[in-house]
C-alpha cells in the first residue's frame, strides 16, 4: 500500500480501522466484527463491517490470526494509526511538573540524559533511550595544556555544561611549557563560548590570513587543538530495558535474546536515532520500518533535543508495536524539550 493510500479510506473505513487500533492496543487481542459493531459508534449493519474490514485487511493494514476470527494491525495499518487517525493529548500539569522538577538546569550533562532516560522509561514502561551530545557540537569554557614526557600534551577541556575532560595526545614535536601557554591563553581569549567544531574551521581561517610572528602561534595553536580538539565517541544512555521482559507481545525468548543484544551493542540503535537527529519533532518507527531485525517486534519514538539553537541528540522510547502512542509521544515530545532547556547554558537563548 502506498504511503498515501490512508488518504482513499472513506470515513466508515477511517473509524473502523481507529476503533479496531485503538481496542487492539487496550486489549491484545484480535478484534472481532462485533465489538466493533458495539463500539464504532457507526450505525450501519455487522455485515458491513465486516466487507469493510476485509477491504481494510486487502489494502494491507489489517491481518487475520490463523485461530481467531477477529482482526490485528499490521505495521502498515499502525502507520496509517499513527500518522491520520490518532489523538494525542498533552501531558497532564502534574506530570509536566515532575518532569520540570527532574530535569532541572544544574546537574551535570550526564546526570541530566542518565534521568531523562530513566523518566521516559518510567513513566511509558517501556525502555528510555537518549543520544549523548557530540563534544564537538557544544561549546568550551576554558583549556589548559600541560606537558607530559616525551611529545605527549593533556588537554584539561572545561565545557559550557561544567563537564571536564583530560585528553592526551602525540604532538609531532616537543612543545615548552611557555609555548603551550600562550596556545592555551589564545583559544581561551579568542574561542570560548565557540562549538568545537568551529574552533577549528575559524583557526585555519585565521592562519591563512595571519603574518610572522602571529602566524607562529597560530600554527602552533592550530596543530594543538587540531588533536585537543578532536570529536570523542558517541554513545548513548539507556534505561530499562527488564521492562520488556514480560511484556505479552516480546514472549518469544530468541526475539528478545536479539533485542538486548542490538541493546548492548548499541551502535545500530544509536545509527537509527542519528537518522532522526534532524527531523523535527516526533519520528516513529514501527516494526520493520527500523531497517533493524532484532527491532522488527518493537516501535521506536523519538524526539530530537536542542540547546542555544544547536540539535545535540536524540531521546526516544522502545516498546512494542502494540504501544499506547497517544500517550508516548507526548511523553517524549515533553521530555525532549525540557531535557534541551535543562542543558542550555544560555537561559535567554531558545
């Protein structure tokens, strides 16, 4: 069925499709022709129904378990659900309060995406997954180097978000401790505030304009924070994951076996929510449409997150296709945004 085929569905079909969704996901079970007769809210005959349904499940958006005689979803028909046929409500105020009192400006930024993972996981029952900001995308305060033996140099990177990391690297030559100071008293005066990555582009820029003894230092500063300042690696924060033990839709154990797999392994997760980092608002994946076969039996929700104007990640919620969705994705809508003021350094910027 092609993506805009939901738009042909005619009114009676629309609501049959939304009823028998919504019961599907209350309830787990197939649904029948008259349940849907009783709770519709159409009044037009059960044998009507049911020819509908079996168009419905000819378009492609419904399926019939070999042992019932009712109907379930399947992912095309959850695509249809979520992209023309659901109403999300916002959060309610005392949630929004305690997600504000949770995600407070303050803590560092690994405290921050540790509670926001574990929040959204609490409060869909599902497992809570956030991206973390690449270094190079956020803004350094202050930088010190300091020589160690040989032609190895630590770089002490305090960033915008109060974290601090120490990097040690080869320099091509052996640098004197004056030399490293005026390097660091340069980027210190000239690129705080600044994103990594346009440290380095500006510094280059500067070079190839600079003259004689300027153009020292620069090149000395250039070749400094050219490996002081390198991307480090990306990773993401992950919260409960034991939540889908149990959950009736993941039983079967070889299924879930590959799932915490794909959790511990990360880098195919962490690939997905890339994909999303640019996409604004709310991105969902349902089943297969993850590209991902250990997340065939699952959907993916996810929001990006933002500070001073920059997108820094992504936060999301895996749990099974069967998931309420008017009620996740506010959650993660929510939570994003809250997670994105909490770590913004400059409370006057959006």
């Amino acid at each position: 069925m092609s993506s805009d085929a939901h738009h042909s569905l005619d009114p009676r079909a629309r609501q049959l499709l939304r009823t028998l969704i919504a019961r599907h996901i209350r309830d787990g079970e197939p649904v029948g022709s008259q349940t849907l007769a009783r709770h519709a809210g159409l009044d037009v005959s059960p044998a009507t129904i049911r020819n509908i349904l079996s168009d419905l499940e000819e378009a492609g958006l419904l399926a019939s378990p070999h042992t019932s005689a009712g109907r379930v979803p399947t992912t095309q028909g959850y695509r249809v659900f979520v992209d023309s046929l659901l109403q999300v409500k916002p959060l309610r105020e005392q949630e929004m309060v305690r997600l504000r009192g949770e995600l407070s400006a303050g803590g560092g930024q690994q405290s921050l995406l540790g509670s926001a993972s574990e929040l959204v996981s609490a409060m869909t029952h599902f497992v809570g997954v956030v991206s973390v900001p690449r270094r190079e995308q956020l803004a350094f305060r202050h930088i010190d180097f300091v020589p160690l033996d040989g032609q190895r140099v630590m770089a002490i990177i305090v960033f915008a978000d109060h974290e601090v990391q120490n990097r040690i690297f080869q320099t091509r030559r052996m640098f004197e401790s004056g030399e490293l100071e005026r390097v660091a008293n340069y980027l210190n005066q000239h690129c705080a505030g600044r994103p990594l990555a346009d440290i380095r582009a500006r510094l280059v820029d500067e070079l190839r304009d600079a003259r004689d003894a300027m153009e020292t230092l620069l090149t000395q500063t250039v070749e400094l924070a050219e490996q002081a300042l390198v991307p480090g690696d990306d990773d993401m924060v992950l919260a409960g994951q034991n939540r889908l033990i149990g959950v009736q839709d993941l039983s079967d154990l070889d299924r879930l076996r590959e799932l915490f797999e794909a959790f511990a392994r990360k880098r195919e997760i962490l690939q997905l929510l890339e994909r999303t980092i640019h996409a604004p608002g709310v991105r969902i994946f349902i089943g297969e449409e993850t590209g991902l076969a250990p997340l065939e039996g699952v959907s993916l929700v996810t929001a990006p997150y933002a500070a001073g104007g920059r997108t820094l990640g992504v936060l999301g919620v895996i749990g099974p296709t069967r998931m309420a969705y008017e009620r996740i994705i506010p959650v993660v809508q929510a939570t994003a945004s809250l997670l994105g003021a909490a770590l913004n350094p400059d409370p006057a910027t959006p």
